[in-house]
C-alpha cells in the first residue's frame, strides 16, 4: 500500500473486531525479521573492510584515533541527514525537502547569530524547530490530501531552497567564534564528532524499542495490518516526516560548525548522498527492513570513497561514479542475500 493512500480508520463495534482479526506478529517471524536484518549488515560491513585495508595500504596512520576523528568529522552532516531519511525509508517513503532544510539552516544561523550567545542559542532551538515543523507539514500533505511523497518532498526542497536564496544570494555570513570551535573540541582524545555519533547511536538503539519505532517498522512493512492493530497512518507520517525535518536542521547547524558561514545551495549535496548512505547499509527502498547502524556504515563507506579518492590525486569527479557503483552492488547484494535468508528461514 502506498503512503500516499492512507486508509479510512475504522470506528465504532468493528474497531475492536479489526484489531483482534489483524494479523500478529508472532516470536517466530520477529526472530526471522531480525536475522534478515542482521544479513542485510553482512554486505557494507564487508564493503566497508575492504575499502578500509585499500586507504589503510596507501596511507599510513588510517587505524588510529586521530583518523577516526576526521573521518567522524567528515561525515558527521551526512549522518544526521541520514538518520532522518533513515526513518522516512523504514515507513516507505523518501524525503528530498532535507536538501532545502540544510540550506535554510546555515543560512539562518550565519545571517541570525550574531554574536550574542543567547541570540544563537534561541536561534538554533528556533531552526530545529522549524525543520520539525517542515517535516510535520510534510507528512500531513501526503496522508490527508493522498499526495505522493517524492512530489511533495521535491516540491517542500524547492520552496526552502528559494527562501535560502532569498535570506542569503551568495555563500558567506558569519558565526560567533564559540560556535565553530565546537566542532574541534576533544574530550579523552575524541572529538565532538565522534561523542555525538555514540549519541546517536544511542539514541537509535532506544528509540526503535519505543512504541513509535516498533510502530513505523510495522507501518512500513504491511501498512494494513498495523492500522488493523491500531495504528494511525496520520500520526506516524507526521511524526516521520517531522523528525526527518528535524535531524536535517541538526545537520545544517552542525555542518555550519564546519564551514563557519552559510550556503544557499550546500543541502542538495546531501539529498543522494543520504538515501544512498541508507541503502547501501540495507534499508529496503519499500521499507520495514533495517536500521541506522547500517546507514552509518554506509555513511563511512562514501567518506572513505571521498579519502581515497584524494589519495590516489584522481579526479573528484570520480568520487558520484564510484559510488554510484557500490550502491548498485550494494542493492542487488542485499537483494540476493534477503532472498537467500528467506528461503532458508522458510
């Protein structure tokens, strides 16, 4: 069923006899969910090793705390972008508007700021939000008007990126100095970036076990039968899409700790890269299977794509070539290795 086409909720006598008809998942295909979860991993990790002993021949020091801060560092933004589509992909959709959300947030926090503490944290609460309130709407647009999500996203991505050109023409602006040193800051010999990936990861591993992770998994793998178990297509699309919209605006504030200016066009760099990061650590494009720790191994896959790509002095141009390369085998790896699993848990 298409997230486009929400279905009609059920009321009165009936509710109560839909819940009880509508299937349960039992101990037995929850296990075998998890395993073909874990099997969808077995394909990046992989990858991943074998692209880490490639850098690892041609340059010295890849194995060490300092390389695992720059390389955390590097790809920090694109995990945060990633983690929001990383969500939208588990309930089946897709989310294009991160593109513009990233632009509008460091256009906003090099243009807002200023240099009064206060100011910039008022501000960064306030583009957080706004990136929430963006995906909520989002998600309200394609659930009660039935509108596909590829068009409304596209069409979100192009309104935001026109404000940004709006706010500010030309990449530039500028931040409090408090605020860019926040991305070089080390704590036991880790940077910020690599403490706030264990955030992250913490953050996952407690929110897919809450009621509203467990309920977009199911959303997005038979929409039926979790609204015949009591789940609302309405409030899961908005909440989805809403927190799509809010990890971009986090990555935008975190990619401005980077830059220490702001620029109108940087968010469509992340769109692809985001959706590719996802699938190339095995969330399904039709959603329900998956999880943030293969999207974050996709993440590292791409920035080392990036390292090795300047260490062997070729053309940057490569670097959308060759990862276009490994998303394709990527995806028809994990195909083939979910079809294997199935047949041999059946």
């Amino acid at each position: 069923m298409s997230v486009a086409d929400p279905i009609t909720p059920v009321k009165g006598p009936g509710a109560a006899m839909a819940r009880d008809a509508a299937p349960r998942p039992s101990r037995a295909s929850a296990w075998k969910a998890a395993l073909l979860d874990r099997a969808s991993l077995i394909i990046p990790c992989v990858m991943l090793a074998a692209l880490l002993g490639l850098y690892a021949s041609l340059r010295d020091g890849v194995f060490t705390i300092d390389e695992l801060n720059l390389d955390t560092a590097a790809a920090m933004t694109l995990l945060l972008a990633a983690t929001g589509q990383t969500i939208v992909l588990l309930r089946g959709g897709i989310d294009l508007s991160i593109g513009g959300m990233i632009s509008l947030g460091t256009v906003l926090a090099a243009t807002r700021f200023g240099t009064d503490p206060a100011q910039a944290t008022a501000w960064a609460f306030g583009i957080v939000a706004i990136g929430a309130l963006v995906g909520a709407l989002n998600g309200m647009l394609i659930t009660v008007l039935r509108l596909q999500p590829f068009l409304v996203t596209l069409a979100t991505w192009s309104i935001l990126s026109g404000t940004a050109m709006i706010i500010l023409p030309t990449d530039g602006g500028s931040l409090p100095t408090g605020w860019t040193m926040f991305g070089v800051t080390s704590w036991l010999g880790l940077s910020t970036s690599v403490w706030l990936l264990a955030l992250l990861l913490v953050f996952w591993f407690w929110f897919k076990r809450t009621r509203l992770g467990i309920a977009i998994r199911a959303t997005g793998s038979n929409e039926r039968s979790a609204f015949l178990s009591g789940v609302s297509p309405i409030g899961i699309n908005i909440t989805t899409y809403g927190l799509s919209g809010l990890f971009a605006a986090l990555a935008a504030l975190y990619l401005t700790t980077q830059t220490g200016a702001g620029s109108p066009t940087i968010g469509k760099d992340y769109i692809l890269p985001s959706v590719a990061a996802a699938v190339i650590g095995g969330i399904s494009l039709f959603g329900g299977r998956g999880g943030l720790v293969g999207t974050v191994i996709g993440a590292f896959i791409l920035t080392i794509i990036g390292n090795l790509v300047f260490v062997l002095e070729v053309s940057s141009y490569w670097q959308p070539i060759v990862s276009g390369i490994i998303l394709l085998v990527a995806v028809l790896a994990s195909s083939i290795a979910e079809k294997s699993a199935r047949r041999s848990l059946s």
